[in-house]
C-alpha cells in the first residue's frame, strides 16, 4: 500500500471513528463518552465511597483520593510499575468494600498507597 493510499484509509477510518463516537455521544446517559469524567461526577461518586483515581503517565504513577466533603489526596506511587497496577486496582476493591467508615477506609487506603 502506498503512503497517500495509507493516508487516505487513515483518514476515511478516523473521519469514522468520529462519526461513530459522536452518536454514541447522542444517546442517553452517554454524553461524556470517551471524555474525562468531570470533577463534579467524581464527587458525586464519593458521596457512596472514596473513588480512588490512579493517573499512569510517563512522568510516573499517582494515586488520587478522592473524597464527598474534603479536597482530594493525591499519593505519589514512586515503585509502582504497570503490572503491579492491576493488584493494587484489586487490593483498593476490596478495602473498599471491606471498610464502610470512611476513616478507616482512608486510614488503610494511605498505609497501602
């Protein structure tokens, strides 16, 4: 395949891409679709449970905490490699189920952060 053929399957791929994107964005309840979750969604969230986000990047890993009725905590993750994410995805599931006090919830969320 030459380089403007590529181009051209590129761009008739990603035109859509949108297109397909932008209906979903259409229906009910999928507004945001592929769109950063908006803080005030997250907060809404906390009022149920501590949403814990956790922000991978070339610049490193970080955990944020956040919370119905305080600012968010942001861990920095200095050790923490892709593959070690997805324990602690599931050790956070759990802490999260197994401690309803929002205190000791955080107390032994920041301990394994």
């Amino acid at each position: 395949m030459s380089r403007e053929d590529a181009s051209n399957k590129y761009q008739e791929l990603s035109e859509a891409w949108n297109v397909t994107v932008d209906s979903i964005r259409l229906l009910d309840n999928h507004r945001t679709f592929l769109h950063p979750t908006p803080f005030e969604k997250l907060r809404e969230a906390a009022e149920e449970s501590s949403v814990v986000i956790v922000n991978i990047s070339d610049q490193g890993f970080t955990a944020i905490i956040m919370y119905e009725s305080r600012n968010p905590f942001c861990v920095p993750l200095p050790e923490v490699t892709p593959t070690t994410i997805e324990a602690l995805v599931c050790t956070l599931e759990n802490i999260i189920t197994d401690f309803p006090e929002e205190s000791e919830r955080d107390q032994t969320l920041a301990a394994i952060l």
